[in-house]
C-alpha cells in the first residue's frame, strides 16, 4: 500500500494539527517529569528526546507506522542477508563486518564471517608490522607517513574516524587523507612526505573511480621517481573488491585487502577500507570499535520501539520531515574530533536516502531524505546558530556531546558542556516578550529579541569517546538512515543519481585536453563556458 494511503499515516497527519500549535513549554508544563520520561538508553549512548514536539501519544502513533511497514521483518531480512538492495541484486550485510568470531552468518553458500575474520586477520597482521617496524619501506627506513587515497566512501570513513580516535593513535606515525581529484589536495599531501617512509593506500570498492585513479597515478609516479620502479611493492598496497583492476594499476594482489560487493562504500569504514585507522590505532581498538558497531546492532534488532535509538531518531525524524515540513536536519557534535561527523553523515544518509522513487519505481508523494549539516559546537554557535534560533526554518538538530573530556584542561569542559545544554534550552523555551519586559528591555528591541523557541533538539551524551562508542554512534545513525528508508520505502543502498555527471565528465575531458578547438555539442550554457575556459587556460 503507498505510504500515504495508510491509515497510520493519516493518523499522524491528523494528530499534526493538534501538534503544531502546542509549544515546548506547554509540554514540560504539563508533564514536568518529561525530561527523564522521554529518553533512552542503549550501547553506552543515552538520548534524550524529551526536547521534541511529541507526546506520548505522537510516539505510539509513530511506532504504529514503524508496525505498518514491517520494519522489524525488514531489519530481520537485511540482517540475515537477504538481497535488500534490489536495484542491484545484493545483499546489504555491512552488520557482517562487526560479527564477532565465532558467529555463523551464511549468504549464497558462503561463511561471510570466516572471510571477513580472514581479512580481519591479515591486516592486523600487516598493521602490526608497520607499527613494530618489522615491515619496512624499500630503502630500509621505517614507515612513518600513511597517505589513504580514496574518496566518498573509501575516504570520509577512515578520515572521520582517524580524527575522532586520534588520541588512541600511534603519534609517532602521520596519517593523511587525500580525496579531491584538484591536484592541490594530492600536491600537499606529497610536499610534506618523504617518499621512503611513505604507504600509500589505494582505497577504491570498484577500484575504478576517476579521483582516486588519478591521485593514485601521481602518487606512483612521484614514488618511482624518487625511489624507482622496484619501490612501489613496499609503498603501495590497494583496498577493493576488484582483484583484476588492481593489478592492473601494478599493485601485487598479494598487496591487497579485499571486501565484499555486499559492503557498501558508505558503510565501508569496518571493512578492509579502516586500514589506515587500524594502523593509527592498532588491531586491538579496532576490534573494539568493530564491537561498539555489534552493540548498537543487536540493540537495534531487538530493543522495543519504545526504547531503540536508532528508531527513535528515525521515527523523531520522520514526523518533522513529513509532517513539519522540515527540509534539513543538523548534526552538532560538542567534540573536536568529531568534526568530520556533519560531512560523515552527509554521505550516509544523502547518498542513502536521496531518492524519489519506491523501491518498486513509483515516484514518491511525500518528502524523502532530508539535507544534512551541520558543524562542531561551539564554532557554529558562533556562525549559523543566529538561523536555528530566530530563522524562519525549522531545523530538528542533534546535539552529539561526552561527559569527560580527552583533554581535560582546566575548565575547557565545563565550558563547551555549559554550551551544549544551554543551546538545547534556549532552542526549546526561548525567551518571550513577556520575559524581556520584566528585564526592562527597550520595546522596539522587544521583536528583535524574543526567540520562540518550540525549536526541536535530541541530546546525546556519551560517557567518553572511545573506539567503541564511537562503533555505536556510527551505527546508531546507520540504522536510524535504514529505519527512514524502510518506511519512505526507498532503496537506500543504490546511488544511481551520483552516475550521470560521472558520464557527462568523462565525454568533456578529451574536449577540454584537445589540442585542437573541439566542435563543442552541449546546450549553449555548457559550450560557452567551456570555450571561456579554455581561452583563459591558455592565457
Ligand atoms: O559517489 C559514489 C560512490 O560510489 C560512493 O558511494 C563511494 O563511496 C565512492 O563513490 C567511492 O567509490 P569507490 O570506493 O569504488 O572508489
């Protein structure tokens, strides 16, 4: 049945109407205890999601729709690998990445678990000896510099994560990411290495992908020219699924860490793809980190609605995004190591939930994915902030933040908490008119500086940002992408629309590399640029 004839959803939109006008304030007036009703606890992770335009009864109307389309039969079905992602005929089994050994998991005949133990294996093998030193570069020098060439996937996961564990990582070692076919990203990264205690890591699922390609080639080429031909076995070593193209490249396949076509880029970082984090960190807290993602999983699987983080967060979204009318939702991380968080979740869950069609191919009459952003706090208090308060938007935001600090110095933690709970405040209760006037504020200034609060927020928080809750974190928001994409009823494995501008560029390269004027066959825009390009090029 389409997602909008159901009942349930009727419900909701009917149950809207006595929503929308009700304020926060209204809410914890009217139920005081509501702060610690509406919360939930689950892989060290507490949410509180009392700061959200709910009651008890908008939640069981959610979960009914959650009941409607399945979704416990559907978590079941992608857990035990089924061919979820139907567009591509495979099944979706990132969860098999964090079994732990032992656990048996079958998929076309296939012990999935023994094969990823196996990879598992190898790299901590190979981790170890960087970090011992036993496996050296080809002049005898210890590695020192690990460079991850990838992009999307292959890059935002083990960047993201290198930065957040940075504390538990070898300091003695550098590790760089270079993603951007613009030579200037690869340019630096090179500038500040020496080529003998450099490792390259060609990280690529399809091993195919234009920006990683080419950064991969000048990496090699700069290689081979300070160290010869004989170096690249010993600076090299490729992540992907794609055996042949790899040794096309001249990498040994015996250089290479494999993974599996069920494993999705964007939910790559607990394959072979978390190499350079597993060298960071060393084997040991990767597997933990593996085990925080294992937590969330089981917890996802089996944990009631009522309590199940990821289909909160998933239900909590749905109900602004479809019925609000809310167009995005912002990530705030209170930690600097998890800066990259925003963009990490940009490409989880746009990648995953962008889509306009149900799985069947119907086109969809509701809004699907919402756009994510977002930055740490407290720099977008001081930059964005103004637009969350007082805008003319609703933006449901997640404020992400940790009781102890991996840096305690001085009152630096205090100070950054005092903001995440004061943001989640002022967001919900605002200030009134009413307020300012008793403060004696000047009434022309009274519009100015009233906030209406009513403004949505989840807090999460966290004791200490290990590798493992950082495992359940990321699969806290996978899961909850999954939930949002079970019930819009979306493919949210496939990334067709990513496709046709990767076609579209590959015909304009030879137009803009010709030594000769191209007869240019774009719409007049597309010509005209390039023309103007290409003039100015040659200047
Ligand atoms: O942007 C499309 C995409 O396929 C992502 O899904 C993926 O993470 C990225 O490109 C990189 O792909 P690959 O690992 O095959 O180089």
């Amino acid at each position: 049945m389409k997602l909008t004839d159901r009942p349930e959803w009727k419900a909701l939109q009917a149950h809207y109407h006595t929503i929308e006008p009700v304020h926060l304030r209204d809410l914890f007036a009217t139920d005081p205890d509501r702060g610690r009703t509406f919360t939930a606890e689950g892989s060290g992770i507490y949410l509180d999601y009392s700061k959200n335009r709910v009651t008890a009864e908008t939640m069981t109307l959610l979960y009914r729709l959650a009941e409607a389309v399945g979704l416990r039969g559907r978590i079941a079905s992608m857990l035990r690998g089924d061919k979820f992602n139907n567009t591509e005929n495979r099944s979706v089994l990132h969860t098999a990445l964090r079994l732990p050994p032992g656990s048996k998991l079958e998929v076309d005949g296939v012990d999935v678990v023994a094969e990823v133990h196996a990879v598992l294996d190898s790299m901590s093998a190979f981790a170890e000896s960087l970090r011992s030193g036993t496996r050296k570069g080809a002049t005898g020098r210890k590695i020192s510099n690990v460079i991850n060439i990838g992009i999307g996937g292959s890059d935002l996961g083990p960047h993201l994560c290198y930065d957040a564990l940075r504390h538990y990582s070898d300091r003695s070692m550098t590790f760089r990411y270079v993603s951007n076919v613009d030579g200037t990203d690869i340019a630096e990264a090179l500038r500040a290495s020496d080529p003998a205690e450099t490792l390259f890591i060609v990280a690529s699922k399809t091993f195919t992908t234009q920006e990683t390609m080419a950064n991969a080639r000048t990496a090699r080429a700069w290689l081979v020219q300070a160290l010869g031909e004989a170096a690249v076995s010993d600076h090299f070593v490729a992540v992907s699924t794609n055996a042949a193209e790899v040794s096309k490249f001249g990498i040994d396949t015996a250089n290479m860490f494999g993974f599996w076509d069920w494993v999705g880029g964007r939910y790559s970082v607990d394959s072979a793809i978390g190499l350079s984090l597993m060298i960071a960190i060393g084997p040991d807290h990767f597997r933990e980190f593996l085990a925080g993602f294992h937590d969330m999983d089981r917890h996802f699987e089996s944990a009631p609605w009522e309590c199940n983080l990821p289909v909160l967060l998933g239900l909590l979204g749905i109900w602004y995004d479809n019925f609000f009318g809310a167009q995005s939702v912002a990530i705030l991380p209170y930690d600097q190591y998890l800066n990259l968080f925003p963009a990490y979740l940009q490409q989880l869950d746009m990648e995953s939930n962008g889509k306009s069609v149900t799985r069947d191919g119907h086109r969809v009459d509701y809004q699907t994915g919402p756009i994510v952003w977002g930055q740490p706090g407290t720099n977008g208090q001081h930059a964005f902030y103004q637009l969350i308060h007082q805008g003319t938007k609703l933006i449901p935001c997640d404020f992400i933040g940790f009781s102890k600090s991996l840096n305690p110095l001085g009152r630096h933690h205090d100070l950054l908490m005092s903001n995440f709970f004061a943001q989640t405040e002022a967001l919900a209760f605002g200030k009134s008119p009413e307020e300012l006037r008793d403060e004696k504020c000047p009434e022309p200034l009274i519009p100015h500086r009233t906030f209406t609060g009513n403004r949505p927020t989840n807090s999460l928080l966290i004791e200490l940002l290990t590798p493992r809750t950082l495992g359940s974190l990321i699969a806290l928001y996978e899961h909850k992408v999954f939930t949002q994409g079970v019930i819009w009823d979306v493919n949210s494995f496939d990334q067709w629309g990513v496709e046709l501008g990767k076609v579209l560029a590959n015909r304009i390269v030879p137009e803009l590399e010709s030594a000769t004027e191209p007869s240019l066959e774009h719409d007049s825009s597309t010509n005209t640029l390039i023309e103007r390009y290409r003039r100015q090029r040659s200047k």
